[in-house]
C-alpha cells in the first residue's frame, strides 16, 4: 500500500457521506420548486391543485433542514433552512392575529357562507347554526330549488326574510339570504358558469354594504385552470364605492397566486386577519381522504373590520361553514 491509499475501512465511510449528502440535496429540490411555483403563481395545470396543501410541505421542509444540521452538511443545511424560512414566511401569519384588525367601533354584522354540496347539506344544521350565532346575511353556494324548499320549511326564511336566490341544479347556484332588506339585489353568472347572488345590505345604523356570495371555477381539471383564474379576476375590487364584504367557497387557499391579487385590492382575509387562517373547511368533511385545505372563505375590506371566526362541520357537506364577526362603521 502507497502512503496515498486511503484505508480499506475509511471508502465504505467515504461513500456513505457523499450518499447522505446527495440525498440531502436531492430532498430540497421539490421544495424549491415548489416554493418559487408558489411565489410567483405558476397556476399550470396540476399546480393549481398542488400548491393548497403548502402548508403541510412547509412543514415538511424542516425534515431536510434538521437532518442537514446533524449531518453537519453545512452548505445543504444553509439552504434548506433558507427554504423553510421561506415557506414560514408564506404560512406562519396565519396562525398569528395580525393586528391589523380594522374599525373595532361600529356596528357589529355577522356573516356565514356555507357550500350545501348540490343542495345536499343537512338544512335544519344550517338554520340551527344561523340561529345560534346570529347571523345577519348567509351566503349559499351550490344551492339548489329543493335546498331552497328545505330551508323553508326548517325555519331559515322566519330569521332572514330577505333573499336573493338563484338556485340550480348541481354546483351551480347561488343563495343569499339577510336579516336586513336590500337597498339593489341581483345575480351574475361568473365565466366558469357558476350564478353568484349580490346585494346591497341595509345594515341599521351603519349604512349599504356590499356582499356577495362567491363560487368560482374549480381547478379540477387542466382544461378548468384558466377559467378558474379568470373568475377569480373577474372578483368585485374592494377599492371604491360601497363597503364590501365577498364570502364563499373560492376554490383557493391563501397559497394562490389570483386569491392573493384580490385580496391586495383592499381586503382581509377575515380568519387570516385573527389568526385563524389554518383551520381547514374542505377536504376529508365527507369521507374523502384528503388532508383539510382552506378554500371557502369571507373577505372583508379594509373599511369594515374583523373581530372573530368560527368554522363549523355541517352534516352532508363536504365544505365546513365559516361565520366572521365583522364591525361596519357607524352611518
């Protein structure tokens, strides 16, 4: 043996290090990728789908990190905890009251939407949640003339007489229901076919605001990507004119890209906004095995504030209802 050969025991150790290391690497490439798809909202395809289960990849990003500390791999570990760092960035706020709540004076306007899943949802769970909570306006996607029929029987049309209903048969029809009368009301079929009931709510005491239910295009399917962006642009602004309040299933988490850029004309998103962002409504609620995402949701603009959330299951859906204490300032 020449004093250049390594010892026979010391290659095996050799191979292993660059083994682990190459495998440490090889662990943050999809988490890379998939940060920048996040980042900058690549919506191609099964992306879309993808991109709502981030929260549990942000989770699974600090596997890679910890095992690259303890490996002392010191260039991997510098990366991947760069990635995590990254992914907590996108993800932890929602856990977080993020003190932004807006007007905590005014008058107090809660809010509910549930998607019934073809008018299917138990309605006496629905009524008794209305009534339970109060709810002032209810917004209803997937609705459908023997939901309509259902609710009127369990009672819903004695605690809000006030409605603007187009309901359908299958996913696409839209209910909105108020305690308040409306100053306008009408409906409007988005891109992706789906009715979005609206009005102009008389709130007592502090003036019309602006609500609708909303029910864009899922991205089920490659060839439903694009309209799916599409509605979710085609989403009433909050700049300018009455208060808004938008609520329903959005088909998106807070991880894509077009629900960001509607957010970013001047909402909140109100279980974002007190910390409440990661409880899921969709997902495994009818017997499905698929981890809960965040796709139904109220978003309130920067005039009206936020002060509570609560999401609850509701029998034979497979979305769970969100209700948001929200204030409206004082008329």
């Amino acid at each position: 043996m020449t004093i250049t050969d390594a010892p026979p025991a010391a290659r095996p150790v050799g191979r292993r290090r660059i083994v682990l290391t190459g495998l440490l690497w090889l662990s943050l490439i999809p988490a890379v990728i998939w940060f920048l798809a996040r980042a900058f909202g690549w919506d191609a395809g099964l992306w879309v789908q993808l991109l709502a289960f981030t929260p549990y990849v942000a989770i699974w990003t600090l596997i890679p990190a910890l095992g690259a500390l303890i490996a002392r791999r010191w260039a991997a570990a510098a990366v991947a905890v760069l990635i995590a760092f990254g992914f907590a960035m996108a993800v932890v706020p929602r856990v977080v009251a993020d003190g932004d709540e807006g007007p905590s004076t005014g008058v107090e306007l809660r809010v509910m939407t549930a998607n019934i899943l073809f008018g299917g949802a138990d309605a006496s769970e629905i009524v008794r949640l209305v009534r339970d909570n109060g709810i002032d306006v209810l917004a209803l996607q997937e609705f459908t003339v023997p939901a309509q029929q259902a609710l009127k029987a369990a009672g819903l049309e004695q605690l809000l007489p006030f409605n603007q209903l187009a309901p359908e048969p299958g996913a696409s029809g839209s209910g909105l229901y108020s305690r308040y009368d409306f100053a306008e009301q009408a409906s409007r079929r988005n891109d992706g076919g789906f009715q979005q009931a609206h009005a102009a709510v008389q709130v007592p005491g502090a003036g019309t605001v602006y609500v609708e239910s909303v029910h864009p295009l899922a991205p089920a399917a490659m060839d439903m990507v694009s309209g799916w962006s599409a509605d979710l642009a085609d989403q009433v602004p909050a700049a300018g004119g009455l208060p808004k309040v938008l609520m329903g299933d959005f088909n998106s988490t807070l991880d894509h890209k077009p629900l960001r850029d509607l957010i970013d004309t001047g909402y909140r998103d109100a279980a974002d906004t007190v910390g409440k962002g990661w409880i899921g409504t969709w997902g495994p609620y009818d017997g499905d095995p698929i981890p809960p995402v965040t796709i139904d949701h109220v978003l309130a603009d920067d005039r009206i504030g936020v002060k509570d959330v609560q999401v609850h299951s509701v029998k034979d859906s497979d979305h769970r209802a969100v209700i948001a204490w929200l204030t409206v300032p004082a008329a």
